[in-house]
C-alpha cells in the first residue's frame, strides 16, 4: 500500500512541475519519508542524496538557462539578470493565478525582464526584442530540462523503493 501512495505522490508531483510548482521537492521529501516510515531501509541514503542533488541541479538549470540564452542571442550581462530576476517575479506575480499563472508568469517575466534590461542598457528596440526572444526560449528548454529531471527522479525513487 505505501508504494502505491508513493507512485500516486510521484505522479502528482510530475504534474506540479508541468505548472511551475514545487514538485521536485515533494517527490524528494516523499521519498525521505517513506525511508523513515516503511521498516528497514527501502530506498537507500545513497538514492535520496542523488535525487536531492539532481533536484538542486534541475533548480539552478531552470534559473540559469534564461539568462544564458539572452546572452547567447546577444544580450548583455544586464539582460541575462534581467531574464532571471523576471522569471522569479513574474512566477510570483503568476501564483494566484490557477493552475497556469505561475508558468505563464515565470515565461512573461523572462521575456520582459530581458526585453527591459536590454533597452535599458542602450539596445535598439529589433535588438532587446531578439534578446527577450532567447531568454523566452531559454525558460522553455529549462523547464523541459526540469520535467525530464522530474521524470528521471520519480522513476530512480519508484525503482529503488520497490526493490
């Protein structure tokens, strides 16, 4: 029965990543407790220090990536800031919205964060426009990345559970 209430947390937790929440951590708290609960050892301390880890990665990629791609579309230091700072607010600024404000937020504000870095700097209108375009294709391939994180980290806790 408790690996089934761990499968069922895990896949919720998979959902909560898809809208910008707090799913990562859940699943690797989950796993904690089910380490403390369930007799024995059944996951392991090797497993729940991993997936903690990948979690922590799978955080600093998501916050990373906008500002690197700014920058890779030609924005200055200035607009990788911008793009980070934006996306952090703007998934705040989403919150109550439900269900999707959070991710919509976090996308808007990368854009829009980059956007006025960039014009603030002395950038042309074409130019801070191609650099919030990176910034807003960066926190799409970082919550990708984040998800399949997210998915890779469900998958190694359900595993070393059931074993």
């Amino acid at each position: 029965m408790a690996l089934l209430i761990l499968a069922c947390v895990i896949i919720v937790s998979e959902i909560l990543i898809v809208l910008g929440l707090p799913g990562l951590w859940i699943m690797v708290a989950t796993a904690v407790t089910y380490n403390l609960t369930v007799p024995g050892e059944p996951i392991g301390w090797f497993s729940l220090v991993a997936v903690g880890v990948l979690a922590l990665v799978a955080e600093l990629l998501e916050f990373s990536l906008a500002g690197k791609y700014a920058r890779k579309y030609g924005g200055s230091r200035r607009a990788g800031w911008g793009a980070i700072i934006g996306g952090i607010v703007g998934a705040m600024v989403g919150f109550p919205v439900p269900i999707v404000g959070p991710v919509i937020g976090a996308f808007v504000g990368s854009f829009v964060g980059a956007l006025v870095a960039e014009l603030s700097g002395g950038s042309t209108a074409g130019d801070a426009t191609r650099v919030a375009k990176g910034a807003l294709i960066g926190r799409a391939v970082s919550t990708a990345l984040k998800v399949g994180i997210g998915f890779t980290i469900g998958i190694w806790i359900f595993i070393a559970a059931a074993k």
